[in-house]
C-alpha cells in the first residue's frame, strides 16, 4: 500500500473510533430476506484482520474474520447481523449489561474475563509480537533492550497486552490507549518506541508500511488465541455458537476466511 493511502487509511480508522467513549457507530448486515430479528455483535473494529472499517461498494461497513464468523453464527441462528463498533474496553460490560448478544474482537479468553462472561472455544490461535520502526530491529533484540526509562511501550487499553507490558516491563515508559490505529501512527512518528499486538496484525502493518517491523523477541503465551463470548450462563447461544466454530474448523471454512481477510487487508 502507498503511504499516502495507509495514513489515509490509518486515520479512517481514528476517526471512526475517536470519541466512542460516548457513542459508538452501529453496522447491519441483512444476511437473508426470510430472517426476521436480529443478533447483536460487540466488536472493536481496529483490529484487522479480525476487524477493521472499509469501503464495500462505496459504503462504509465493518469486514474481518470475527465479521466473517458472526454471520456464521447468525445464519445458524435464522437471524440477521447487528454490529455495535466500541472502544475494545467497553466490550465485556456491554456484553454483561445486555447491550450486545455475544464479542467476537480476537478477544483472549483469560481467567479473569471468565469472571464476567463464558468463552466458546478458541477459534483462532495467534501468539504476540513487539512492532516497532525498522530501523531499530538491531538495537531492540531483547526485553532488556526495551526495558529502558528512554522507551515507551504501548499496548491497547483493556487488552492482555496492557497486562503483558505491565508485567513484563518495569523501567520502561508506556502508553495505553484506546485505539490501535493511534498506537501504530505514534510509533511511526516516534512518540511511542514498541507496541505489543497479535502476529496477524502486526503482520499486516508490516506488510502495509515498510518502516515497520516485528522485533526478533519473544513474549507473551505461545498458545494464545481468539474466544467469542456470551453473557455468564447463556449456554444455549455457546452451544450453537460452539457448533458453528467446529463445523468452521472441520470443513476448512475457518482458514478460507482468515486467508480472505488478509488479502482484503493487504
Ligand atoms: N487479544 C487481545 C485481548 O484479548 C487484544 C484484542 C484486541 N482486539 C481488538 N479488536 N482491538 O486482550
């Protein structure tokens, strides 16, 4: 992609999600004129290639493997798609006060998130990576390296990689903020010297901006990987959505959709 274009794109992105702490932008997907009602997805769309903003014949709509999937889920279900687009941090209330029927946002089911909601199965496994400029691929080859009072570390607020910088880094600065689009443009423009994020989408911006790159460090679980999730005790809705995952994974559905949506990323 051009820089010009992946500024633009960047900034598509921060402008969407800029100022959802008070509103959020809402997305429908009519899947089929039989269905009557709705389901409503939580997602934080910032995040590709789980989810991110894009133009779809001149409309601006959501697209994504986790889109991908809850269109799976509510065919399975008759019903058609609502998408609510928050700040990642909202998404467990709004799941928990009823204000979105199930999250799919790459969101790592951790103990303590299973407090407030049930995780279906892992659906897609990713492990994390540290993204910083390229040129510093030789200078940070470590946590020590990064772990200095000159480096500022960002992750996204409420996510696991907040946690993992938390714990992993104690001299080092950080940021935490909401979107992932602002903690990349920061990094290129140096207010920020390292993010954490998933590989695939570390993977994309790599891809997209070729002063960007992933430091040769390791951190983070080797076995992470992405849950759906439903309000506590709402295992009528986890058990299809469990169906539909498997059957997903079994007739290699799952891997089209990822490789689709990378494309559509790149
Ligand atoms: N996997 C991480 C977590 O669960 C980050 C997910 C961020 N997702 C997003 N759509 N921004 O905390």
């Amino acid at each position: 992609m051009k820089k010009g274009l992946f500024i633009t794109a960047l900034l598509l992105f921060v402008g969407i999600l800029s100022g959802c702490s008070t509103s959020s932008n809402i997305y429908t997907y009519i899947l089929d004129d039989s269905y009557e009602g709705f389901i409503t997805l939580g997602t934080s769309a910032d995040y590709p290639p789980y989810e991110w903003p894009k133009q779809v014949d001149g409309k601006n709509t959501l697209v994504g493997i986790d889109i991908e999937i809850a269109k799976e889920i509510a065919k399975a279900l008759g019903k058609n798609l609502k998408v609510v687009n928050k700040g990642f941090d909202f998404l467990l209330d709004d799941l928990e006060n009823g204000k979105v029927d199930f999250v799919l946002a790459g969101m790592t089911p951790t103990e303590e998130r299973a407090q407030q909601v049930d995780f279906s199965m892992v659906y897609y496994e990713a492990t994390q990576v540290i993204l910083i400029q390229k040129s510093m691929v030789n200078t940070y080859t470590s946590i020590e390296s990064l772990d200095q009072a000159s480096v500022r570390i960002g992750a996204q607020m409420g996510s696991i990689q907040q946690d993992l910088a938390t714990d992993t880094f104690s001299v080092a600065q950080t940021s935490f903020i909401q979107s992932i689009p602002d903690l990349v443009m920061r990094l290129m423009d140096g207010q920020v010297n390292a993010v954490i994020m998933e590989k695939p989408v570390a993977d994309g911006y790599v891809f997209n901006q070729t002063s960007l790159a992933i430091a040769n460090i390791q951190i983070g679980d080797p076995d992470g990987g992405s849950a759906v999730a439903v309000q506590k005790g709402n295992s009528e809705l986890l058990k299809v959505i469990n169906t539909v995952l498997t059957s997903l994974i079994e007739s290699g559905k799952m891997d089209q959709i990822v490789a689709d949506a990378i494309i559509l990323n790149s």
